[in-house]
C-alpha cells in the first residue's frame, strides 16, 4: 500500500469522524433550545422528548470516540494529525455533557410546569439559554472553518454568562426570602440556571481546544469567568 494511499485513507477517516461532531453539535444545540422552551411554555410532553432523545446523544458520543480509537490504532497519526484526533475527542465529551444539561434542564421544567410561575424568571433563563446556544453555533462554526480568532472571541462570552447567573441568583434567593412557598420552585429553577451557566462553561472548553487544533498551543490568558454566588455572603445577595 502507498503512503499517498494511507494518507488519503486516513483523511477520509478523519473527515468522517469530525462530520459526527458537527452532528453532535446539532443534536445539542437542538436539544439546549427545546429545553428551554419547554420551561418556559410549561410544555410537559417536549420535556419528555428532550429527555428520550438524549440517549443519541450518547450513542453518538460513543461513536466518535470508538472511530477516533480506530483511527489511532490503524493509522498512527503524526503529532499534528494526533492534536486533532485528541480535540475531536475532548470536543465531543464536552458536546455529551452539554446534553446531559439539557436532559437535566427538561427534568426540572417537567416539575415546574405543575407550579406557579415566578415572575421574569422563565424570560431571563430564555434568554441565557439563547445567549450559550449561539455561542455553541458559533463556536462549531469557529471548528469547522478553523477559525481561532472567533474561538477566542466566543471563549470571552462565557463571562457575560456568569453575569447572568449571577444577577438570576439574586433574583431567586429574594423571592425565596419573601415568601418560603415559593422556595421549591425556585429552587428547582437555580439549578437550571447552573445547568446553562455550565453549558457555557462547556463551550468556553471547545473554543480552546479549536485554539488549539489550529496554534498547536491553548489560550495562555486566564479562562474569564464571572461567577461569584459561591463567594457571596448571603446578606450580600439580597
């Protein structure tokens, strides 16, 4: 066999591995904004759905990750070929949990649609949700025509995330102060707010690892992030 054979061989491979992250990437994408439109039209049996259709997220995962070990075993990538097999790699577990979020989320909205609504609550989760699923567009885009610059540019919005968060968690620990009957709802409504604020977490992730896909090198800035409800006293908070 040739070495412009094994090449080739090798190349079809690796396309075909880096098509299912692209695929991926949809499923997830699809699955973060249903998510969060069940929440927010109470809408029972698209939470059911969301929930069924994580498990092709899964299987696909799996996939790519049992293609990508095939691929290192049969053809013996060399060091730039390796990077991308290891990026495809690590972008796909990434994407995976991102899933598992929006599993997670539509678990909570299936519980929230039988309880009252609080107040812009469900406006300002949307629109969270809105800001990491076009940061995950754009971020595949950023993979796809391997474009570092948009990568990085995507990796800095994750901070306008965590102030998000941080302004919803205010909101929730106020109402919950105010009035105990609406701790429960509330509370199921800051862990879908962490859930979004770790999918972005998640991108920021894959805009490094296309950083480096394409330098050979990660980011050598610090990771922006804006999340401080851990650090913040309570009386602080309200």
């Amino acid at each position: 066999m040739t070495s412009e054979h094994i090449l080739s061989a090798f190349d079809r491979d690796l396309n075909a591995v880096q098509a299912h992250v692209v695929r991926l990437g949809g499923l997830v994408e699809t699955a973060i904004h249903d998510a969060a439109h069940a929440l927010e039209t109470r809408d029972a049996a698209l939470c059911d759905q969301v929930r069924a259709r994580d498990s092709a997220i899964d299987a696909l995962e799996e996939q790519i990750n049992e293609e990508a070990a095939r691929l290192i075993a049969l053809r013996a990538p060399a060091a730039s070929d390796m990077r991308t097999v290891m990026t495809v790699v690590k972008i796909a577990a990434s994407l995976e949990r991102m899933g598992d979020y929006a599993k997670n989320i539509a678990k909570r909205a299936r519980i929230l649609a039988d309880v009252p609504p609080i107040d812009d609550a469900g406006g300002t989760i949307r629109r969270m949700s809105d800001f990491v699923e076009q940061m995950l567009r754009d971020v595949l885009d950023a993979y796809i025509r391997r474009d570092a610059d948009l990568a990085l540019e995507v990796r800095h919005r994750d901070a306008e995330v965590d102030e998000i968060y941080n302004t919803l968690f205010r909101t929730l620990l106020t109402h919950m102060v105010e009035d105990p009957h609406k701790i429960t709802a509330c509370m199921h409504l800051h862990f879908v707010a962490k859930n979004i604020e770790r999918m972005g977490d998640h991108v920021t992730t894959i805009a490094e690892q296309v950083v480096y896909q394409v330098r050979g090198v990660m980011p050598d800035d610090e990771r922006p992030k804006g999340d401080d409800t851990a650090v913040t006293p309570i009386d602080q908070a309200l």
